[in-house]
C-alpha cells in the first residue's frame, strides 16, 4: 500500500467534516445490537477521523474516547460534536501506541481506518485497552466501483491519474482483520457485509473524491487537473444536483479474552 502524505491528507479534514458520508446509521444500530455502543458504556473510536462513529455513539448515550493521529481531524471532528451537542473526549496518538491505560473500556471501534494501521499492533493494544471480555468492532464503508455507476467512472479516472494506486476493486477488508484479532487473543462473534447506495450532492460527492488518499498524494497540479476532468466527468455523465454511489458496509465485532 502506498503511504500517504499525512500533511497532504490532515489538510483535507474540512472535505472530510463536510463531504463524506457518515457511517451508516443503520450499521451503527446493528453493532448497538452486538453489545458495541449501549447507554453508559465506556468505548473508545480509534482512528476516529471527523468522528463519524464517535459522535454516533455519543449521541446513542456512550461514554466516548476519540483517537487520531492527526490533530486537523480532531479539531474537525470536535467543531461538528459542538453542533450536534454531542460530548466526546479527545486524543491525538496512534492506534498502536495510545498512551491510554490498561483497562480503560469496555468497547473499542474503529471506522473507515484499519487498512492504515499495523493491524496486528493495534489489535494488541485494543486488547490492552479493554476490560476482560470487552468487545472490538472494526467497520469499513467504501465506494464499490460498479461499472456504469458514479463511483465506477469516479475510480476509473482515479486510475488514469494516478496508476500506482493500489486500493481499488472490490476490496475484502474483513479477511485480514480477521487473522489479526485471532492472533491477539479475540475471538470472532460477528460478520456481515452490507451493499447500500448512498445519495451524495454532486459537488460533495466531488470534494469527497478530491479528498481521498488516492487523490492528496498527488502533487498539487495534478491534483487539480483530475478534479477539472472530474468536473467534467460529472457534468456529462451524471448531470444534476445529486447522485447515488453504490457502497459496501463491512464489519466484524470480537470479544477480548476474560
């Protein structure tokens, strides 16, 4: 996998607050249903970015950690847990080496942000973090590139621009997070995987794709031609206000050992 410009991608924090979709209510429910999130519980979102999960559980009557490495996320996702009156505690270090103290949750989640880290490394210290039996839920929510659709012909001009990107296709996340909880102790409760099409603007969905990794590693002239072909792309193919994106919820929820 490529690495990513960690200034580049912490710079687009304000697309990522306003131009992407939320995780899927409706999946946050279901985990609600597997013991993640219940009124009064202590749960920690790693790699929480704008806080889409964080907030969500918040919201839902949790006791909320937010984690991120990067400090824009945070400010971002503190400015729209202000709007929305929702109370959540903030953290800025890495999912493998929090600073935070054994035993601390009964939950951890992670969002949209597991293929960043050393899976393995941050499965040991989720175990770490949670009390005996405490639960780990580890969700993604990718655009699916379905030939013909928006994120289809989205992906496809991503790959013109940029051929070394790695992260396209149909992407099976689950697999390898899988093997990673099993070999720190967790064992496995739950799988599902979800495909849902999600309304976007057409300019959200716009600055959504202009703030992807795939795109903020490009040099900034580069960056700026794809989003003008982008543009194109979308005033012809896909003319007005909004569009549907075909996407896929994945998510496992695990219980530490005790």
């Amino acid at each position: 996998m490529p690495a990513v410009d960690g200034d580049r991608f912490g710079s687009r924090a304000a697309d990522y607050a306003h131009h992407r979709a939320e995780f899927p209510a409706d999946a946050v429910d279901r985990l609600v249903g597997h013991g993640v999130g219940r009124p009064g519980q202590r749960l920690l979102d790693i790699g929480c970015g704008t806080g889409t999960l964080a907030r969500q559980f918040a919201a839902r009557g949790c006791l909320v950690t937010g984690l991120d490495v990067d400090g824009r996320m945070l400010e971002a996702a503190g400015s729209l847990a202000a709007a929305e009156g929702a109370e959540v505690a903030w953290v800025e270090a890495p999912a493998e080496r929090t600073g935070l103290p054994d035993g601390s949750f009964e939950a951890v989640a992670a969002a949209q942000c597991w293929h960043w880290f050393d899976g393995l490394a941050a499965a040991v210290e989720v175990r770490r973090l949670l009390v005996p039996g405490g639960l780990l839920a580890i969700g993604n929510f990718d655009w699916l590139p379905v030939p013909g659709s928006v994120s289809g012909e989205s992906e496809s001009l991503i790959q013109a621009h940029h051929p070394a990107w790695d992260l396209g296709g149909v992407r099976e996340p689950l697999p390898e997070a899988i093997e990673q909880v099993k070999k720190a102790g967790f064992t496995v409760l739950e799988t599902w995987v979800e495909d849902v099409d999600v309304p976007y603007a057409t300019e959200s969905w716009r600055r959504r794709i202009g703030g992807s990794a795939a795109i903020v590693n490009l040099e900034p002239a580069a960056a700026e031609a794809f989003d003008r072909e982008l543009k194109a792309l979308l005033d012809e193919r896909f003319p007005g206000d909004e569009v549907e994106a075909p996407h896929r919820v994945s998510v496992l929820v695990a219980r530490a050992p005790g």
